[in-house]
C-alpha cells in the first residue's frame, strides 16, 4: 500500500471520555463498512502495562515513551499480543487503565505512538476510536463523531462489564476514579480530551449500542463522496 493511497483512505474518528461506548460502537461501525478499526486506548493502555512490568516509575516520562516507541504488539483476530503473549483482558485492568490515563498526558509517550496510530490508516477505511483521533491524529477525517455519555451511565455500563467477566466492582470506587479520569484527560497540556470543532456530538445514554452505531453510519451516509 503506497503512503498516498493510505493518506486518501476515509477515516471515521469516534472520540469520547471512558466508557463512553467508544470500543464497541467502533467495531460495530467498521464491520457494517468492511472497515479496519484503530483502538488507539488500547496502545496507551499497552504502554502502561509493560511500564507496570518493568517497574518503571509512573512519572517517568523518557522511559515510558522509549517503552511506548519499542513496543512489540500485534492485533490478531481480536484479540491483543504483547510480546506474543495475550493480554486482551489485562490491559482491561483498572490499574492498567488508571496508569493509561497518567501516561497518556506526557507529550513524549504521545509522539512516540503518533506515527503507528496513522499507520492504521489503509484502503477501504479506518473507523478509529481515542480521545485524540478527530483533533491530532485524523485531523482531516471526513467524519469526526464525539461521543458523551453521562458519568454515571459510563460508571454502571463499566461495572456492568467487569462483573460480567467474574471481576469485582464497586460502583462507587468506579465512579470516583471515572471522574479523575475524565479530570486528567481533559485538562492535560498535551490533545486534552475535547470535541473537534467540526465533530458531530452524540450522546448515547439512553441510546444502545445498535442504536448509537446506526446513527453514526447514517452520518457517514451524509458525508461519503461519491463513489
């Protein structure tokens, strides 16, 4: 794939705070268009688990970005490869994601994943979900969706999750942490979490998440040139 064709390919960008739905409306969105999809928390989320298991402090910004730059990760039929182990669950710790919240404010672990995030981008088209899709990486997206939801639907919808797996939850710990998240994500100095100006809001609380994924391919449907 030459890196013109790739520069051209359309990207859905779908950001959005934690729990948001943004993961499973992605994937539901590239399957109904026979699209890749870029989980791009999944990278910061990878990041902070093999700084975790290296020990390495979480303020140390230069280590983790050389962790973030060396990262050997493969994405294969759904399921996440760290090292060639599976870590799809793992990296769906809630230290894990806390410390991805922490990390992915350094403007250095940033950069470092910038480039393969863009590499993603490839013929039919890319559905990509972040927090930074539609304003840093996919600036020039076609179609930015910014999905919101309110905190404690986003707080239940996580527990209803965890325990679902057999995980322990306790809606009240998973709210206070929910609120630092969305805290950090949006006042960090580097791509806080925020709407692109062009982006389409959509809030899905009451929506599911058949409903959220048809309403973002009929926004598509506006805004898809002509083939």
């Amino acid at each position: 794939m030459s890196s013109t064709s790739a520069t051209f390919a359309p990207v859905i960008t779908i950001d959005g705070p934690t729990a948001s739905g943004k993961g499973t409306v992605a994937h539901g969105v590239a399957t109904a268009l026979g699209w890749a999809v870029l989980d791009s928390g999944a990278l910061y989320r990878l990041t902070a688990l093999a700084s975790i298991e290296r020990n390495i402090a979480d303020d140390a910004q230069d280590e983790i970005a050389a962790v973030a730059e060396a990262l050997d990760v493969r994405f294969e039929h759904g399921a996440i490869l760290l090292e060639g182990r599976d870590v799809t669950e793992a990296i769906r710790d809630e230290r894990v994601g806390n410390t991805a919240s922490c990390v992915a404010a350094f403007p250095a672990v940033r950069a470092a994943l910038l480039a393969r995030q863009r590499a993603f981008r490839q013929a039919p088209g890319l559905v990509a979900d972040g927090r930074d899709m539609g304003t840093v990486v996919f600036p020039d997206a076609p179609l930015k969706v910014f999905l919101v939801a309110d905190v404690e639907a986003r707080a239940q919808r996580r527990c209803k999750q965890l325990i679902d797996k057999g995980i322990p939850a306790n809606l009240t710990d998973l709210l206070r942490d929910m609120r630092e998240r969305d805290a950090r994500d949006t006042q960090r100095a580097a791509a806080p979490l925020k709407p692109a100006q062009d982006a389409r809001q959509l809030d899905s609380s009451n929506l599911t998440a058949e409903q959220t994924i048809q309403t973002i391919l009929d926004y598509w449907r506006d805004v898809a040139p002509a083939s």
